[in-house]
C-alpha cells in the first residue's frame, strides 16, 4: 500500500495505534480470516471522521470492524485498512435513565453498567457478543428485545466525513437491519433510554438469559452466532433441522449437533470451507421446504 508512511503519521498526530500486517482471524470470533495490510484502533469520533476523509480523499480501502462476532473474513484477507471500534473507544455514561455508549463498548458491559445503575431495558441483550455500535449496525435482539427497543439516537459520521446525530425514527430499524447497512455511515455513539427497575432482578433475568445462552448455543466453538437470518413464516434452526442436516460438515466447518442454526468453525475450517456449507444448506433446504435463507453475518473482502 502506497500511503501507509502517511497513514502511519496521521496515526501518530491521532494517538491511534496502529498494527501492521496483522491477520483478521485474530479479529473475528469465526477464528478464521487471510492477512490485513493495517489495522487501526480508533480512539474517538473525531479521529475516525479524520482518518475516514483520509482513505477517502486518497482512494483506500477501509472497512470497520467492531469485535468482529457477525462477520465473516475471506481466506484471501483485506487488502486495506481496517478501523478497528473496539476497547480504545469504549466509554460508557449514564444521566438518569439514559446510556450513552461509545461505539466500541462491549454491549455486555453496557448491560452490566445498566444493571448496576437499576436501569431495566436491556437484560435480553446480554449475552450477544461484539459492540454496541455493532449491535446497532445490525439492530441485534434476542428473546424478544431487539436494541431498537431501546435506543434513541446515535451520533455517526455521515458521506462527507461530517459528525451528525440521527434518531431512532430516522434509523429504519428492522429485523436485523438499520439504515447503515444501506450507507457508508459509521456509527461512533449510540443513546439508550431504559427504565427504572430493580437491580437485583435485572441481575437475574440477564443471568436467565446467559443461562439459556450456554444450555443451548455451541458456545465452546467460534461462530458467528446464527448463520442465516429468521425467514418470514419459520425459523432457518427449525428447517435445517427438518432437513436433517445436524453434522453436515465441508472442511473444518459443520452445522453444529447443539443448535442447527448456527455454523460452527472446528478449528481448521477456512472461510471458503463455510461459504461451501452455507450454500449447500441453503440448497437443500430450498429444494426440500422451498424457503430460501439469507446469510446474517456480514463478508469483509
Ligand atoms: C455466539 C454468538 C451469539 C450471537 N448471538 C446473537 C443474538 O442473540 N442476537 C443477535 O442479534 N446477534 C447475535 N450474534 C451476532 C453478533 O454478536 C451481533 O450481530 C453483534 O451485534 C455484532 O457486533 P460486532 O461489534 O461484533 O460487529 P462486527 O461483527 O464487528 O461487525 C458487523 C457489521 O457491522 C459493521 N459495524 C460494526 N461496527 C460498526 C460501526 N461502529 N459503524 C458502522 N458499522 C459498524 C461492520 O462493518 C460489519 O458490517 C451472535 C454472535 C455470536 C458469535
């Protein structure tokens, strides 16, 4: 990559650390991912905005990258940047009964900070992994709560590298989706409004959750969570189940024997391996049930 020297100094002007070819299975929980020329840590909304006109103005590629929990990384890796949302901008606060969390804060502790301060909203959202930018991103939910329940507004860094604030109503929030998986928008914080509760049984019901989370998830193998989005009228666990395809495996990569929904990495499967068995569960079960399932978790290439 021609520009990384100045790349590497805007780095330094910013206080963002940056990694050299590094490779992206160390930052996705699929645990699998070819090589990425730099990797760089975001530290605030202003050096993201900064540093996004950067490869922009300069015709290089970038890619944001939360925890990396609903993504799936190509053998042949990314070859640009990626802008890492993760631990170096992480900051939570709470005023009253509002949360106001930097995109890279883990959702879990944004939940854990809710519960401590008595705020109920949140307790069905503990236990999805990756961040809460992310989790905007893709309006996660479990259990009946989705983050469109609780958010308000965000602050993003819009097309023309500019710092705005959007609301919930602009946010056309569905089932795993939101308007910024139509644009190039990246997400810096995110506000939630919650509720006042009891503590103690905030504490209970995300434990419950946490609970459910480990009887039924294959959590002892990486994934990327459920592998295909719910299809209207059924439910892609329920139909590759039906199916019979428990087991299936391609390479290192197989339809876990715990929960059918979710594709499994068993410690050598590579990105072509899973992007295989995707596609032939995707054709049996068409063939067999006529639904067709959508990939949830989002390629980096
Ligand atoms: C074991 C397991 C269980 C899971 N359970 C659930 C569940 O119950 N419910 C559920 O909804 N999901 C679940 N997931 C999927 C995943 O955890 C969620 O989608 C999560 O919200 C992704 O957040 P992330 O930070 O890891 O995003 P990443 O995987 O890093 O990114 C996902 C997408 O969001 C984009 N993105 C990330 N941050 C930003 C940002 N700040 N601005 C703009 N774009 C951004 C990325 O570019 C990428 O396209 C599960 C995953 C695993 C591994």
């Amino acid at each position: 990559m021609t520009n990384l020297d100045e790349i590497k100094k805007l780095c330094e002007k910013l206080e963002c650390k940056i990694t050299l070819d590094c490779s992206l299975k160390e930052y996705v929980t699929f645990r699998f991912g070819g090589p990425c020329k730099a990797l760089i840590s975001i530290n605030s909304a202003a050096s993201a905005a900064e540093l996004i006109k950067y490869m922009k103005d300069n015709d290089v590629k970038y890619g944001i990258l939360g925890r990396g929990s609903n993504v799936i990384a190509s053998d042949e890796g990314f070859d640009g940047v990626i802008l890492l949302f993760g631990s170096d901008f992480a900051g939570i606060s709470i005023d009253g009964n509002t949360i106001k969390c930097d995109a890279g804060a883990l959702l879990a502790s944004a939940c854990v900070h809710a519960q401590q301060a008595s705020l109920s909203g949140m307790e069905n959202l503990f236990g999805i992994p990756g961040t809460v930018g992310g989790a905007l991103f893709m309006n996660a939910g479990a259990y009946g709560s989705e983050m469109k329940d609780v958010v308000v507004s965000a602050e993003y860094i819009d097309s023309d590298c500019n710092i705005k604030t959007i609301t919930k109503d602009e946010m056309n929030l569905s089932y795993r989706h939101s308007i910024f998986s139509e644009t190039d928008c990246v997400i810096t914080s995110v506000t939630m409004q919650l509720s006042s509760g009891n503590s103690d049984e905030i504490k209970e019901a995300m434990n419950e959750c946490m609970a459910k989370r480990s009887s039924k998830q294959p959590l002892d193998y990486p994934s990327a969570g459920s592998t295909f989005k719910r299809p209207e009228g059924s439910y892609a666990s329920l139909l590759i189940d039906q199916c019979g395809l428990k087991g299936l495996t391609c390479g290192g990569a197989m339809v876990s024997e715990k929960h059918s929904g979710f594709v499994i990495n068993k410690g050598y499967a590579t990105c072509a391996d899973v992007l295989e068995l995707c596609s032939e569960i995707q054709r049996i079960v068409k063939e067999k049930t006529g639904y067709r399932l959508e990939l949830e978790p989002v390629i980096l290439k």
